[in-house]
C-alpha cells in the first residue's frame, strides 16, 4: 500500500512500532518522473521507503513529497467517498492489540466487532489521519512474536459495485466473493456515515504464484458502495502522493500479458516505466490503471532488490522462473536489513 504522508522518517517510526513494519526494502529520495498524468504534469521530487513486516503480508511504501507540502483532502473523507479508504492489516490476537493500542493511547475509531465474515476485526486512525482496519488474519509465514503482519488488503469506495467486479474478480483475480451484503452494520459504530446503508462486498484472493508469494500470502479486498450518500473522490482535486493512500500495489509477472489483459477490459496503462526502472536499491518494471471511480493500482514486476547492499548481495529475480517461490531461507534473510528504534 503507497502512503502519502508529510515526514517519512516519523511515519515510518510508528508503522515499525505498531504495525511491525520493520524490514527496509529500499529507501531512496529522487525525481518522480514517470508520474505526470497525477503530479500535475510536472515531475516531483520526493522521499520514499518500502517497509515489509517478515511474519507476512504486503508492505508499506511510505512517500513524501520533498519538492511541495503535500496536500490533505478537502473535505472530511467518510465511508461511502470513492477509492482507497481503508488499509487492511492481518492480525494474530485482535483483542491484544486492541488492548495495546488503547493503552498507548492511540485513536481508535471503533470497539471490536465483527466484520461481514463475522471475525473480530476493529479500526484504528494512525497520526496522520489514515484509517485501517486489524482484522483476524490467516496464512502466516514467519513467527517473530508480534502481534500483527503487514498489509492484508483494502476497503475501497465505489460508486457502482457490479460495475468493477470484473477489475476486481477478473484482472486482479480476486475471483471468491466471500460475503455480498446490504443493510447497516453495528462493527461501523463510531465511523462517519457508519449509520447509513451500505453493500458490502468482500473479496479473496488465496492462490498466489510467484517469487514472494509465501510471504505476501492471501489478500481481501472490501468494496464498500453507499445507498444513501453520493460519494467523493478521495483525491478530487490533488496529486497522487498528496496525504493518505495513494495506490495499491500488487507483485507480478508477465507484465506484456497484463498489458493486453487490460487493455482488452477497458483499463489500458496510465503509466508505465517500460522495462526495468531503478530506484536506487531495488528495479523493477512498474505500471498503473486505474478504477471508474479514481482508485490507482500499480503492478510491478520486480527485477532485483538487495539482500545485504553494504557487500553487494542482490536478488536478480528476472534469471528465475516467474511462477517459481523463493526459498523460506532467502525471504528470512530479509531480516538483514531490519530497521531497530
């Protein structure tokens, strides 16, 4: 998941604290050049850091901009406004973290309920306004003693549900639909909007392939649509990097594939970086479509990222098979470049 925020480095210090985000990926502060549909045609400079928590999940790329002062949304986002609202994190014993988080004080939207599958799950709101959601995980891969794993997918704004199940289900292969609901929900108590009526759709995504996908694990995605509020775009009237989640990324492979794949469903590149694209630490071939109501989607297919930079170990992942997992060894080597408070 990309997260504007407004200082990397102290974002990065709480997502390492309360969400175990402690394993750097690569960390790099440059021009984003490649971005100008979304940066007002102009390129940006900027200072970025991609974060993994090792007991499993997605990661954090945690983006500033250094060239501006990112923006905050005008208006007071809700459920029911358009694109991505909520960040999803896996976790192990929700009711200890919950405890933790009230002890240190921190701003819980919700008390714990159940979500549309019925696991406890709750919301909380990180210092710089973002909203996610802890929620009873499965399919770990490594035990460090900590009480949550990274990202386990999002809840996203939609304006019309039917419309952008075959994005969701087809292109990015989220094809169980795990509930399908309408009505209100006690588990939204304390949300702005929870009150109202709302469908709710939950999808998963289990039968991952590739180089990470013992460490990515399963993933859901929560299409939220409003029956009694016309929702906004969460980024009317910004730039892509401006604060809070600015797009959702997934591991590929085979990006020409892709390319026709959504080409051929109406959702054609908005960027791509064409062939591999270094940022600094890592490479990769990166890409983005986009959703009818403004939510942004980035593939990367990723060529090579470090192991131990400081004695030149890199992973060169494009002389592998695509489909081929690493080995459990390799991914936990990972925690070389463990970033300690």
């Amino acid at each position: 998941m990309g997260i504007g925020v407004s200082n990397m480095h102290e974002a990065w210090r709480w997502y390492r604290k309360y969400f175990g985000m402690d394993i750097k990926v690569f960390e790099e502060a440059a021009e984003a050049a490649l971005m100008l549909p979304y940066t007002g045609g102009e390129p940006r400079s900027r200072h970025a850091a991609l974060a993994l928590n090792l007991q499993s999940g997605g990661g954090f790329e945690i983006w500033q901009y250094t060239s501006r002062t990112p923006e905050p949304a005008r208006f007071d986002i809700r459920l029911g406004d358009l694109g991505l609202f909520i960040c999803k994190i896996k976790c192990k014993d929700v009711a200890k973290t919950y405890e933790w988080y009230k002890k240190d004080n921190l701003d819980l939207v919700t008390e714990i309920g159940e979500d549309v599958l019925g696991r406890p799950h709750f919301y909380v709101r990180d210092p710089y306004g973002n909203i996610f959601e802890l929620v009873e995980g499965y399919g770990w891969f490594k035990d460090e003693n900590k009480l949550t794993g990274g990202v386990f997918g999002a809840v996203i704004g939609s304006s019309d549900i039917d419309r952008v199940l075959p994005l969701y289900q087809g292109i990015l292969e989220f094809s169980e639909m795990a509930a399908n609901k309408e009505g209100t929900y006690s588990d939204w108590k304390g949300m702005t909007g929870g009150n109202e009526k709302y469908r709710r759709v939950l999808l998963k995504a289990s039968d991952r392939k590739g180089a990470f996908s013992r460490l990515l694990g399963p993933g859901e995605l929560e299409l939220v649509e409003a029956k009694e509020y016309e929702g906004q775009r969460i980024y009317k009237d910004r730039l892509w990097g401006d604060l809070g989640f600015i797009h959702m990324c997934f591991d590929i492979n085979g990006m020409a594939e892709l390319k026709a794949k959504c080409e051929a469903a109406g959702y054609p590149f908005t960027v791509d970086s064409s062939e591999s694209f270094d940022m600094g630490e890592a490479a990769g071939h990166f890409t983005y479509i986009e959703d009818p109501d403004g939510a942004l989607i980035e593939f990367v297919e990723t060529h090579k990222v470090p192991i131990l930079k400081k004695v030149g170990w890199y992973l060169n992942l494009k002389k592998r098979a695509a489909d081929k997992p690493l080995p459990n060894w390799l991914i936990r080597a990972f925690a070389l470049n463990r970033v300690r408070d």
